[in-house]
C-alpha cells in the first residue's frame, strides 16, 4: 500500500527532523476547504460559461456568484485553490480557468454511471481524503473527533478548521459511495451505490417501456398458484364419465335432435301438418 502520509499535496516526500525522525506536518494545500456537493455546484456553473474551452476567473465568478461579483481577494482564491487540490480545474493561463477532463465528467450528470465513478475519482485525487481511506479501507472511519484529530495534527489545522475538514471529508466519502452498508470503507466503491444506480436504471426502464395490458395479463398468469393435475387423474376421470348415446335416424341424418314446441294453441289441422313435414305421417292431400 503506498503511504500517501509520507507526501505532500504535489507528491514530494516530507521533510522530517534530523534528530527525532518525526515526520513535519504536511502541507495544508492537501486540505481542500469544500466538500464534494459544492465542487459539483462549481464544475456545472463553469461548464455553463466555459464548456470544454477556458474562460476568465472574472466571468466564472459572476457565474457562481453575482453578477456583481469579483475574482478577487482571499475568499476566491481559497476557493480556486480547493478547486485545484481536488483536480477539476486548471489555469492554462493567468486569469484563465478550464475544467480538467476529471472536472467535465463530474460536470456531466446525466450520466450516472460516469458521475458516480468521478465522485469516486475526485474523493482519491485529494490527498488527504485518499490517505483515511486507504489507512480504513475494510473497515469503519474512525469517529468524527478521530478524523479532525488526523487534520489538526497532520495539517496543522486550527481545530475549527480540522472539525470542518472532518465535515468535509465524511460527506464527500458518503456521496462517492465509499462507505457500504455495514459501515465499513470499500475503496472500490459501496455495494449501495451500484444498487441505486440498478434502481434508477430499473425506473427509466419501466417509464419508456410501460407494461400493455397483455404482458400484465400473462404475467399474473405465470404468477398465479394453480394446482396441477397430472395426465393419469384427467385419463382417469375420463374413464369413470357416463356419456348418453347418440341415436342415428339414417346415413343421411347421423344426429337426432331433440326439439321441444308448444303446440297447445294449434288447431289439429296445423299439428298434423307438422308431424307429417316431420315424417310421422303420409300427407293424403
């Protein structure tokens, strides 16, 4: 495992004492001063005024800000600076700002699986995000007290700073999906995290491919509890049935049938004339 603790926020090795080897804290350059949320409010707002090209600070920050806002001052250079230690940013020239290829797919939100994958990304380019991770990975993050502790004395952070840092980093670990659902840290990524993105992949599915009424029918059917009934009991059953049997008047005829008529308002004249249509007599007329 590469003990990211012996770095600085550029990866030069610190300096130590000569006479204790206690290792100097490191540079506070590899604390950035925002989380993760924000970083994505900042990447959207230059990817709207500067797309995949550069833009000046001066229009970035009337973006992000106001139109009456300034690229000026201590504020907005803490900012930038925060922006750069979490690599979506770089300044081709002076007063010049773009986002770096990492900064355009976090920008992209459309694409889940890409998004979550530059969350994950951005977390590790951090340097002191990427060391608490490494040094927990398989297991729990130390408490909140635990991990400003490691920002005050690594960072030489004030304790309000540190405490802030602490904020920073367990929101921005959450977001990428460092953390799984035993709590524990999985630097490939939380199981959760793929689940959710199989939810949402589920939901866009079912939303552009509803199901027809046929699909449902046929699924209720292939759902439904039926009891079987095997090949023998329906021969069986078959066997033991009483059927009438057919009666044939002539070849001509292979089917008596049996037809019922009131005839109680006929006159005898007109009952005779049926039978005798219906071959039950000889017509003398």
């Amino acid at each position: 495992m590469t003990d990211i603790s012996a770095q600085t926020s550029d990866g030069a090795p610190s300096s130590t004492s000569g006479t204790t080897g206690a290792r100097r804290p490191r540079s506070k350059a590899g604390v950035p001063r925002h989380d993760l949320t924000t970083v994505e409010e900042c990447v959207r707002a230059l990817w709207d005024v500067a797309r995949q090209g550069a833009t000046s600070e001066e229009v970035f920050a009337r973006k992000l800000i106001g139109p009456e806002a300034k690229a000026s001052g201590g504020a907005w250079r803490t900012r930038i600076a925060s922006l750069r230690t979490w690599g979506v940013v770089s300044s081709p020239q002076s007063g010049q700002i773009q986002l770096t290829p990492l900064g355009l797919r976090l920008a992209n939100n459309v694409d889940v699986r890409q998004l979550a994958n530059a969350r994950r990304e951005a977390v590790l380019s951090v340097p002191s995000f990427a060391q608490i991770l490494s040094d927990s990975d398989g297991a729990p993050l130390p408490d909140i007290t635990g991990i400003a502790g490691r920002f005050e004395f690594g960072y030489a952070l004030s304790k309000a700073d540190a405490k802030k840092a602490a904020d920073d980093f367990l929101s921005s670990v959450q977001l990428a999906g460092f953390i799984n659902n035993a709590g524990d840290v999985t630097l490939s990524g939380a199981e959760h995290s793929r689940a959710e993105e199989t939810s949402a992949a589920d939901v866009a599915e079912s939303a552009l491919n509803p199901p027809v009424m046929g699909d449902t029918l046929a699924l209720e059917s292939e759902t439904s509890e039926t009891p079987e009934i095997a090949d023998s009991d329906i021969k069986e059953k078959l066997a033991n049935e009483t059927y009438a049997p057919i009666s044939r008047r002539s070849e001509s005829l292979p089917l008596q049938i049996s037809v019922t008529i009131d005839m109680s308002d006929w006159t005898p004249t007109d009952v005779i004339s049926v039978l005798k249509t219906l071959g039950y007599g000889q017509n003398n007329d």
